[in-house]
C-alpha cells in the first residue's frame, strides 16, 4: 500500500489549476512510492472555487487560508499567490506544521526569502520550491552527462527564460507587472529561477554580476478603459562569473518578457573546448551536442518521454509543460520520502535564497551601472 500525500493548494490561478492537472494524472506514473491526491482549495474568486469541483477528491474549498491550515487532512500545501503574499502564507504554512512547495520568487525579495528560509529551519517542515522546465527529458540528459563528461574547460554558459506575449503593448496589466505585487526584482523574480535552477545545482554560483535591465511599456490598459502603470523590469541580462575547476568562466543568464518570437522558451547553452551541450523547449525532442574530434560535430539527439519518474506514455512520445511540471512534482514527493535517489531534485530553500542574492545584486549593479560582488 502506498502512501499517499495529501495536498492543499493556497492560489487556485494558473498555477493552482496546473498542479491540480498533475494530481490529476499521478497515476501515470510508473513505481512511484507516493500517491498524490488534491483534497483542499483556497482561492479569493467563487470562479476558481468552482471550477475545482470537478476534482472528485477536494473535500474542502474555502476563502480563507486559515481554514485550510486547519484541516488535518493536508500534509503538503502549494501556494501559488502573487509574490507580495508568498512571506505571509509561507510563514503561515509552516505555522501550522505543514510541508510546502512554494512558487518563486520564494519572497518578493532578498529580506522575505531570508525571513523565509529562518522558519524552514525553525519549523523543520520539508520546503521546495518550483522549477518545471529542468525535469524535461533534454534538460535531464544534458544534467547527467554534465555531471558525468569531459568538456574539456568549459568556456560559457548562457542559461534564460524568454517569452513574447508583453510585446501587445494593448496587453493589460496586472500583478506580475508592478513592484507592489510582482517585486521590484521585476522579470527576474517571475522567470529568473527558472534560469538559475541547473547552474546552481551544478556548482556554478555567480560570484560577481553585471545586469542590463530594461523596461519598456511603462504603462498598459488597465481593463477598466484607463491606463495603469506598468514599473517593474521586462528585461534582464546578468553577465556574471562563475568559477569551474579553479578557472573563471562567463555565465550570461538571460529573462525577458519582450523577447521578439518566444513563447514560453526555456533554454540552456554549455560550451567547452572539446565538447558542448544546446537545449532549448523551442525544439522540445532536440539535444544538441558538440564534440571536438577530427572535425568538429554538432549532433542532433532525439530524446522522447524518457523521464527521471517513468510514466506510461510510450518513449517515443514528445514531452510538454505538463508533463515536466508532473515530474516536479514526482521529484518533490519521492524527495520527501527519502527516495529521490540521486535523481535531479526541486530548488532548494538555499538556491531560492541564493536566487535572491543574484537579482538583489543585479538590482545595484543596474543603478550603479558597476560591477557588484555577491555575499552568500
Ligand atoms: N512555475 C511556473 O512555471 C510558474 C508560472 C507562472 C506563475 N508562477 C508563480 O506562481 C505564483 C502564482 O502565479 P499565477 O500565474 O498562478 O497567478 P494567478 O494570478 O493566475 O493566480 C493567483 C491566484 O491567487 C489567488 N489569491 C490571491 N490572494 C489570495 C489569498 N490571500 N488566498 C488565496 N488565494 C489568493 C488569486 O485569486 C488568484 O486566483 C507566482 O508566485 C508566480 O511567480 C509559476
């Protein structure tokens, strides 16, 4: 008999919705120790209430966070709310004894992901924090053979997030475009964990940090015939260095909500003299990999549905946002039962901390137009 993790989600949004998708489908998955189960929703909009009835197994939906921490019934709590109330829930979260996985930023900023990381360590609870895209087979391979091949001296690394939509400058504001809600880390606090996730899993902590950050449409329609300002960062480029084997190396991590094509494009680019890796979820089955013999090769691999947590979706079959969002989850679960082994693992409370360190650091290094040192 498995055990089964009992959820609550805290942000019934986009998010909250996804990771209902996920429990959803748990059953797909293939040897999994855990089994996961969705039984409690909070979320301010009656809408979003609703629309988690049809998951036959929520026993509760309320308004009122408070009333889902009460519920004994839940082991583990999602909380996917703007980053404005990520300290206050996570707190409360961990208040009431329960485990969490937290959306990034983890905190609108450096102070809450510290204040953040003081009660993980009081309560004891296990804590994550969501990173999707690395658990797409492609990443998966690249991680693995990183871990395991010779690069030779690796030269540069450029890892980003880039997506096209805030092109529309027609498109609305709403919370992920203003400093009280979003954070004045701006882009980098939406799409920047996602860049940070492997290269800090790999070791390669930026020890220092030169950001060129953007903003472009400064104010948006506000969906009620006027205007609304629009203040945080839309575009951020950290030139940063990193040091591997004893030598510095350029690390360019790249977010960017005005990135002219993209749409969802989460990439990875690792170059070394003798070999090198490319990836990214615009070829979504594509690995591209360099080697240096004779003539130099890129070669393209074709990966499938080979995931870390087997499913029983046939190998030759393309993965997708959903399923890497699933393996998250897997990986989170199977974490907290001590049975992760060796597999790629959620960002850790550390990382997400050390996330913040990085965008704080870009923050000043933008206004002071300089180079910033980063204290861990
Ligand atoms: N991992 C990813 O790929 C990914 C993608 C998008 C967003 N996110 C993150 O997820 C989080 C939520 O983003 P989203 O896009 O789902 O936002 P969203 O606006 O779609 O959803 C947020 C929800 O929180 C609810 N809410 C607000 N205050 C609340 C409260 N006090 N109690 C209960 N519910 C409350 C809102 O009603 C809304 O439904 C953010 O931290 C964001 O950065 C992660």
């Amino acid at each position: 008999m498995k055990d089964t993790l009992k959820v609550g989600i805290i942000g019934g949004g986009l998010m909250g919705r996804e990771a209902a998708s996920a429990f959803g489908r748990w059953f797909v998955l293939e040897n999994m120790p855990v089994r996961a189960e969705l039984v409690a929703v909070c979320d301010l909009q009656d809408k979003l209430l609703d629309w988690f009835r049809q998951v036959p197994t929520v026993k509760l939906l309320t308004k009122d966070h408070h009333q889902l921490l009460a519920c004994s019934d839940v082991d583990v709590v999602y909380v996917a709310v703007p980053h404005n109330l990520h300290e206050k829930l996570y707190l409360d979260v961990l208040a009431a004894g329960k485990d969490l996985l937290a959306e990034k930023p983890f905190g609108i900023d450096l102070g809450a992901s510290l204040r953040i990381q003081e009660a993980i360590k009081k309560s004891g609870r296990f804590v994550r924090c969501s990173s999707e895209f690395p658990f797409l087979p492609g990443p998966q391979r690249i991680v693995q053979s990183l871990q395991a091949a010779q690069l030779g001296r690796i030269l540069e690394i450029r890892s980003g997030f880039w997506h096209a939509s805030d092109l529309d400058p027609l498109k609305p504001c709403n919370w992920k475009r203003q400093v009280k809600t979003c954070g004045e880390i701006g882009v980098m606090g939406d799409l920047g964990m996602h860049a940070v996730h492997v290269p800090f899993r790999l070791g390669w902590n930026p020890k220092r940090v030169y950001a060129q950050l953007q903003k472009i449409y400064t104010e948006r329609p506000d969906g009620k015939g006027g205007m609304a300002p629009c203040d945080t960062w839309d575009n951020a480029m950290l030139h940063t260095d990193v040091e591997i084997d004893g030598r510095e190396v350029p690390m360019r991590l790249e977010t960017k909500r005005l990135a002219p094509g993209e749409m969802n494009t989460w990439f990875i680019e690792v170059l070394g003299t003798d070999g090198g890796f490319r990836y990214s979820t615009k070829e979504p089955k594509t690995v591209w990999q360099f080697e240096r013999r004779k003539d130099q090769l890129w070669q393209r691999l074709e990966v499938g549905h080979q995931m870390a947590f087997p499913t029983i979706t046939g190998g030759i079959f393309e993965a997708g946002f959903p399923d890497c969002f699933l393996q998250m989850w897997a990986a989170y679960a199977a974490e907290r039962a001590g049975q992760l082994n060796g597999r790629f693992g959620c960002v850790t409370p550390e990382e997400a901390v050390r996330s913040h360190q990085l965008f704080s650091a870009a923050l000043q290094s933008h206004q002071t137009k300089t180079v910033v040192t980063i204290t861990n």
